[in-house]
C-alpha cells in the first residue's frame, strides 16, 4: 500500500512540475516551419506549450497588438517588435522591460545597432531576432568589364565608375533603388543621409535633417536619377522585390541589399550571377562616413502576460546568443550577437560574413521616437515629391521637417 502511494505521489509531483503555462506568440508567415519545430523542442525541454498565432509581416499585425495592449494585453504573451515601434510600446507600457533576466555577457555580445534596436531610454525591452542591415553588394564580374577590382569609396568614385560602365555599353542602368512613397524610401535616406554624415533630430528632437548635408544627401539622390542617370528611373515605383530581381538578373552592377544577401545570389534555383557578388562597404559623401541603415527586429513580451518568467524562457531559447546561433544556420535569419558571426560553421555557411560584419559597425537605426508611425509616411510623401522634381530638395525637408514638429507637439499633447 505505501509503496503504491509513493508511485502514485511521485507521478503527481512529475505532472506537477511539467509547466502549465501555455504562451500565445503573434508572428509573420515567415519560418512558420522552423518555429513549429522550435516550439516542439521548447515544449520537449519545458512544458511550456507556445500556440502561434500568424498574421502577415508589419503593418497588419500593429493593429492586433494595439487592440490586445488596450484590452489588458493577455491575448497574446509574445510578439515581434520592430525597432521603430519600440519607444511608442515602451512610453505606453505595453511592453514589459526584461532588464532583471539580461547578462552581462549578454551586453558584450550583443552587437551595438541591434541592442539599441530593442532598448529606449536605458531599458531592454526583448532580444534581437532579425538584426538585419542593408548591405552595399556589387557585381565583380561586371565592374571588371569597366576595368574595376572593388568598388569604390566615394560617392563621386560611384558615380564615374556607373556612368564608365552606361557608357560602355555593359548595362543600361548601373543601379537601382526602392524608392517607392514607401518605408523602403525612408530607409535608403536614412542610409545616404549617414553617408553624408547627416542626422535626423538633436538631443531634444528637434529636425536636423534638413540642415545642408541633408539637402546634399537628398539632392544627391535626384541627381543620380536626372543628372548622372546611373539609376533606373523606374526605382520611383520600386520597393526591394524588383532591386533584387535586377541583381538576380545581372542587369545592374549594385545596389542595397537586406539580410544575408550572398546567400539568395548564390542560389541558382533564384540567380544567374551565382558566385558573382561580393559585399563592400557603404560608399560616403568622403569615403570616411560608410554607413547604412539597419532594421532589427526583436522579440518582445507584452506587459500583460501572465507568465513573464516562460515568456522569457521562450524568447531567451529562441533569439538568445545560442537560440540567434541556431536560426541564422536554420532558417537564415541574420543574429544580432557578435559570438554567432564569429561562428566557423556560421561563417563557412555565409559567405561574406567577415565584410557583413565590418559594415555591421557603421550601422544607424531610423529615428528612435514614440511618434515614428505617424511621422514616417510623412517624410516619404516629401522625399517622393523631391525625386519626382514637383520639389527642390531644401523645399522638401523643410516640409517634412515642419510636419515631424507638428506630430511631436501633437504626440507631446495626448501624453500629458
């Protein structure tokens, strides 16, 4: 009789300690298929079931989160965060600061871009997932032709060499944007606004942007679509999809370029230039200013999970130093850790992983205000009429400069 009591007893404590909290993760369609495999081998070492919830990537999935934030925000535990959502989460409390379970080692390997992509003000507010920047990827075997080795530095070293490649015949256009009145506008401006050594807003946010190495970042942009003509004008109604297509294709020489670019170029179910590309470092106004733009994605848990402690656990297995290690090798997502690029399998498996991480030390995030969402489609409206010449570029950012004043304010009001 005891001893059957002591079995039965033991096999409650083991159910007992076999977690019941189950986590509820509002995510992209993509990767579905590693994160289902994930969630088994989580659930396998925890217990702690996590249910997906799968809503298409950005725009869609704010509104989900928005309405669960103000409905308690216990509909959904976990979630991705973008960097440019962070300070509005973070000043409305709908996300929960992690600081108490973060490392040291944590803070040392964390790569500097992709930590400011989840932190404001001092806080962590998640981990790095997808820690992404565009890269400047080239073409070797096409700028040979023009009598090229690497790609210049300089702005204006571009320029000669595009227009020595257009001239001779080898393309038509040597490059191609997403310039689209789209985020992806936004985006390569802040990238050739850094180049130029620019910034967007000073301490107290107020614009800077369109100050004169603004103007010159911008006016460079038109220039190259109607003064030197090296960018196929048909950028104007682009977002990344077509730039890509056309380095796919061979029919540009460079361009800007997400993620782990080398690895799609080098795939020849999706290129004809496999082997081709190389990575260099951004070109700048003086070629001492090689910064692009980054985009970091993280995960995040919202303020009203009832189970902070396995949220943690969850977002800590999965985009941790060791989780971010498996993902980059797994499911090619680029790790926002400095211990996974120093990774040999990961560095065997990328190529160009040494370049992409030089240039992952020249890297700025968009504007970090809680007002981003609004200010953003307002900036890209001016940056369009600029390139479309219904602008000069001065008249432009001074707009969006006077628009970005005028959402602060208006933000500044509904938060007193």
């Amino acid at each position: 009789m005891k001893k059957t009591f002591l079995i039965i007893l033991v096999a409650i404590l083991g159910i007992a300690s076999f977690s019941q909290a189950e986590l509820n993760f509002i995510v992209g369609p993509e990767n579905l298929e590693y994160l289902i495999q994930r969630n088994q081998e989580f659930y396998d070492k925890t217990g702690i079931r996590v249910n997906l919830t799968v809503v298409p990537y950005g725009r869609d999935a704010v509104p989900k989160l928005i309405a669960s934030f103000l409905a308690g925000g216990t509909q959904y535990d976990i979630f991705t965060i973008d960097c440019v959502d962070v300070p509005m989460y973070a000043e409305n409390e709908w996300v929960l600061p992690v600081d108490q379970w973060i490392t040291e080692n944590m803070k040392k390997d964390a790569l500097p871009f992709a930590l400011d992509g989840v932190a404001y003000e001092g806080h962590w507010y998640g981990l790095p997932w997808v820690s992404e920047w565009k890269s400047f990827v080239y073409n070797k075997e096409i700028i040979k032709k023009a009598g090229y080795d690497v790609m210049p530095v300089t702005w204006d070293e571009v320029v000669k060499l595009s227009q020595d490649l257009q001239n001779a015949g080898i393309v038509k256009y040597a490059t191609a944007g997403s310039w689209a009145q789209k985020e992806s506008l936004v985006c390569d401006f802040v990238a050739i606004l850094a180049s130029f050594g620019g910034e967007f807003f000073d301490e107290n946010l107020n614009p800077v942007f369109n100050n004169e190495k603004g103007v010159q970042a911008l006016q460079f942009m038109v220039d190259m679509i109607y003064k030197y003509k090296i960018i196929n004008p048909s950028s104007l109604s682009w977002t990344e999809l077509e730039v890509y297509q056309n380095m796919f294709n061979g029919t540009i020489a460079y361009a800007m370029m997400w993620g782990l670019p080398l690895v799609d170029l080098d795939n020849p179910a999706l290129s004809k230039v496999v082997g081709q590309c190389e990575i260099g470092l951004m070109p700048s106004v003086d070629g001492d200013h090689p910064y692009t733009v980054s985009g970091p994605m993280g995960l995040a848990i919202s303020y009203g999970t009832k189970y902070p402690k396995e949220a943690w656990q969850y977002i800590e297995f999965l985009a941790g130093p060791e989780g971010a290690l498996d993902a980059a090798l797994y499911a090619g997502l680029v790790p926002g850790w400095q211990s996974a690029w120093e990774n040999s399998e990961f560095k065997q498996k990328v190529r160009g992983a040494e370049e992409m991480l030089e240039q992952g030390i020249y890297v700025v995030n968009r504007p970090r205000v809680p007002w981003y969402l609004e200010f953003s489609p307002l900036l890209a409206e001016e940056l369009h009429k600029a390139l479309t010449l219904k602008l000069t570029p001065k008249q432009a950012l001074d707009n969006a400069a006077k628009a970005a004043i005028k959402v602060r304010e208006d933000w500044e009001k509904r938060s007193k």
